[in-house]
C-alpha cells in the first residue's frame, strides 16, 4: 500500500490545505494528514477541533486520515510505516524552507518529500492571514471550508461578547 502523510498545524485548515491534501489523496492509497501538536505555542483551535474540522473538509475523500503527532515528524513516519511526506508549496519561500527540511528528513531516516504546488486560486491562502481577517470581522467564507468559517465566526462572537 502506498502510503504518504501531509503534516501541519492547520490552524485552520484552510482551501489551500484542502486544495493540496485532495491532489495528494489522488496519488496514494493512503494519506494521513498530521496535526502537529506543538506543546509552546497556543493556537486558535485546540488539536482536537483542529482534527474534526480537518475530517469534515476531508469527508469526500475516503483515503484520507486525520491524525496527531508531536516530536520529530521522521520519527513518526518511522513509527507507522510512512515514506513520503506530501508538503504544500505556496511561493518561493516557502521551496526555500521546506527543501531544508527535506534534505534533512531524508538524511535523518530516508523519508522522501512530494512538493505539491497549491492552485493560483489558493495560492495566496495562509492560516496566519486567514485568523487576522477572521478577527476583524471580515468574510473569509471564500478561503476556508464551510465548518470553519462557522467556528471562525463564532470565536470572534464569542470574544466580543466577553
């Protein structure tokens, strides 16, 4: 069985995650997307809405897992059997961070790493950009799938009426 994971923090998951893990989900017979669990750093979603949200954006997709990790994502991979990481690619930029990382990742325990570009629609989507809007009252409907806009939306109600 071909096997490959997608990781990330999804905080939220947005189009452009969903634009990527769907492409993905097309050349494996499995692919676990991973949220990392990052013990420093506080998100907007706990790890847990993190993944149900992440399960309803993927429900189309049968081959697609929803899962956490912590610690090194290689040896995760190691762990459950994983050659292949599957990374979105927005911009430049980011090709200059991951492409360290795979080299890394491959070095440390032979995981391959598939860069996947995401759409031109999409391509300009962050997690980071896709919270700021959120705050300030503004529509991001169009960027993340229909089960996050909801729970975007009633965290800022939530936190005006705090």
């Amino acid at each position: 069985m071909r096997r490959a994971v997608c990781p990330g923090s999804f905080d939220p998951v947005t189009n452009g995650h969903v634009d990527v893990i769907g492409r993905a989900s097309a050349l494996y017979d499995e692919l676990v997307v991973a949220v990392l669990v990052n013990p420093g750093k506080a998100g907007l979603f706990d790890v847990e809405e993190r993944m149900a949200l992440l399960r309803e954006a993927t429900a189309e997709l049968p081959n697609v897992v929803v899962t956490s990790f912590s610690g090194l994502l290689v040896h995760w991979c190691q762990r459950n059997d994983v050659p292949v990481v599957v990374k979105g690619l927005r911009a430049v930029g980011d090709f200059e961070y991951e492409l360290q990382m795979a080299q890394m990742n491959r070095e440390l325990a032979g995981v391959e790493t598939l860069f996947v570009p995401t759409a031109p629609q999409v391509g300009h989507l962050s997690s980071s950009l896709v919270k700021q809007i959120a705050a300030f009252g503004g529509d991001v409907s169009h960027l993340v799938p229909p089960a996050v806009n909801a729970r975007l939306v009633q965290k800022r109600t939530e936190k005006e009426s705090s």
